[in-house]
C-alpha cells in the first residue's frame, strides 16, 4: 500500500494490527480498574499490553527463524518467559499491606498486569479468539463478580463467632 511517498507492506500493516488490539484490549481492562479507583489503570496496563505484544512480535521477526520452527519455539519460549518474570515485578508494586484494615490490597490488580501482558503475547501471535477470550473473562471476573465477591465475604462475616 502506497501513502504519500511512505510504501507500507502487509507485513507491516499486520504488525499495527496486532499492537493495536494489545493496547486496545490492555485499555479496556485498564477502564475497570480506573473505574475502580485503583493504582493502574487505562495508560498503565495498555502500556503492559503493547510491551507485551512488541518484545513477543520481536521475537518473531529474527532473522532466519521463519524457515526454522524449533528455533523460533525457542525464541518465544524466551520472549515469553522474561516478560512474564519482569511483569511480576510491575504487579507487585501495586500489592500493599493495609496495617489498620490488616489486610493486602491490590492483589487483583497485579494479577490483572499479568493477565494483560498475556493478552499483548496472545495479539503478537495473532490469536485472536484466545485475545477475546481472555478480555471477555477477564472482564466477567473484574466486573460480574466483583459483587458476588462481595456477598459471599459478608455472609462468611456474618457466620464468624
């Protein structure tokens, strides 16, 4: 495709694609958390989501890995699993210790970071029903549940001694 005196070919395209929908899926689960009122939000985890999908899609665009699929297995096994580790790390920055409440706070939300670098690996790779998926589930835990979480947690407090 021509544009002004840019040539843009489809390989190229697809790669917006791909990075597009990371961020896009990694902002939508970031409204939740905005909503929330929580630490990380839209920028934050559309941010985590794109990473993702631009160290995995990396990883796929070595040079003489098409030819070979072992050798490209190996690059996004190890693509996959340094981000993974160093995501952990961003996660646990949103985990704190309530003293007063005596409780941990934020746990859903550094499991949510995790989540949506996954999902940034899922659209490097173009797999677009397991991107849906893990959006639509991640959402139904976030927003559907959320008040049966609830419910349950005041029910358990009311049968306590």
């Amino acid at each position: 495709m021509q544009i002004g005196p840019l040539f843009i070919d489809a390989s190229a395209i697809d790669a917006v694609l791909r990075l597009v929908t990371a961020m896009a899926a990694g902002m939508a689960l970031g409204l939740n958390r905005d909503l929330s009122d929580k630490p990380t939000g839209m920028r934050t985890l559309g941010l985590v989501a794109l990473g993702a999908a631009l160290v995995a899609l990396a990883g796929l665009q070595v040079d003489g890995m098409a030819s070979d699929p072992d050798a490209t297995s190996r690059v996004i096994q190890g693509v996959i699993q340094g981000v993974l580790t160093g995501i952990g790390f961003l996660g646990a920055g949103v985990v704190l210790r309530d003293r007063s409440a005596g409780r941990i706070r934020g746990l859903t939300t550094a499991a949510l970071v995790w989540v949506t670098a996954a999902v940034g690996i899922a659209c490097a790779l173009a797999s677009w029903e397991l991107i849906a998926l893990g959006v639509v589930l991640a959402l139904f835990l976030l927003v559907v549940l959320h008040p049966l979480e609830k419910k349950l947690e005041r029910h358990a407090a009311r049968d306590q001694p």
